[in-house]
C-alpha cells in the first residue's frame, strides 16, 4: 500500500507565495491548493484562514527596510543624490510588492487589527521620517535645495506606493506602459528637477569682459 503523501509547510508556503504574487489577494485557497498538490482542507489544518496563509506566505521583514533608510545619513554628501534616492527607492519597490498586499488584507478586516496599530514609532512611520532625515542633512550641506522635506518625502514614497497599487489591484505589470526601474528613474528625476540646488547666477559686473586698460 503506497505510503501517504506528505507535504511540508514550506511545501505549501512556497507555492501561495508563487499564486499571490502572480494573482495578487483574489487569488484563492483552492488555487493554492491545485498549484501545492494538497487538498485545501490539508491548508487549513495548518492555516485557519486564507488571511492567516497570505501574511505567513508573504511575510515582510519591514525592519531591514526601515534601517535601510535610517541607515541613508552615512550617505549624506556621498555619490549623488539621485543615485542614493534610485538606490533607496529599489528597496522601498521590493519591500512594498511584497507588503502592500498584506497591508490591503489587514485593511479588509480593520476591527481585527485595531490593537495592533501604533503610530508613535511604527515601521510607514519611521519610513517617512528616515527619507526626511536623509533630505534635511543633503539641504544642512547643500546638495539639496531648500524644500519642505515632509512633502518630498511624501511625494517619493507616494509614487512608489502608487505605482504598486496598481500592479497589486490591476496586476498592471504585464501591461504597464512604464517597467518599473524605469518609472523609478523618472520619478527621481522629476523630484529632482524640483529640489536640485540653484546654481547662483554671476553678478552683472562680472559677467562683463575686462575693458583694455587705457593709454
């Protein structure tokens, strides 16, 4: 009698992975369980809900990428602030793929999650003050023009959280007009355009050429 089939939680984690990041959250259990080879009541003897195998399949290490933008200070007046701000925003694009799904499941179910909301000091919250940081201290020496960093940093990691909205909702991947290292450069760009520091202009006088000394 042929042994029965055994299955590991990696087994199963592995492949709602595969189906949510291709199907994004209207992926379904069932669809998990045809991709893994298991019965979907076998998913649910380990996972108590579609909710509970999304977050563990997805699972985001939020905090490798908040030190990653606290960590921006030891590039202040180093490389150029646009290469510091694409390299930052790769990071932010690949942590927010894998957590904006999770955060949209939690929001579907918002009285379920009430207590576990802190403001003072939660990963988004330390995001957005880490790019503040960064820009305040490239303005304190210059490379950066004055500008309401709030607003910058708002704008940077908005345009990012937007662009995967729709990869996310849409699944606008395959048919995005923009790839998404490229929507990255320009969305830098364009930032940069609005907070590059001003090249002062040469006085009048000094523009002029030198008159030939008289005889």
């Amino acid at each position: 009698m042929p042994r029965p089939v055994s299955i590991r939680d990696e087994d199963i984690l592995r492949s709602a992975r595969e189906i949510f990041l291709e199907r994004g959250i209207r992926a379904t259990s069932v669809e998990v369980a045809l991709h893994a080879g298991v019965s979907e009541g076998s998913i649910f003897k380990r996972f108590p809900s579609k909710e509970h195998l999304f977050r563990a399949a997805l699972r985001v290490d939020m905090d490798a990428t908040v030190e990653f933008v606290e960590a921006m200070q030891g590039r202040v007046g180093r490389g150029t602030v646009r290469a510091n701000l694409r390299a930052l925003g790769g990071q932010l694009l690949a942590m927010f793929r894998l957590a904006l799904p999770v955060m949209m499941m939690r929001w579907s179910n918002p009285d379920e999650h009430l207590a576990e909301v802190k403001l003072d000091g939660s990963p988004p919250l330390r995001l957005l003050r880490g790019v503040q940081a960064y820009l305040a201290a490239e303005i304190e020496v210059g490379r950066v023009a004055p500008s309401d960093v709030e607003s910058l940093a708002r704008a940077f990691l908005g345009g990012i959280q937007n662009y995967l909205f729709f990869e996310v909702i849409h699944r606008a991947r395959a048919e995005a007009p923009t790839p998404a290292d490229s929507f990255l450069e320009k969305l830098v760009e364009g930032l940069w355009r609005g907070c590059a520091p001003r090249r002062r202009a040469r006085s009048r006088k000094a523009r002029r050429p030198a008159r030939p000394p008289k005889r």
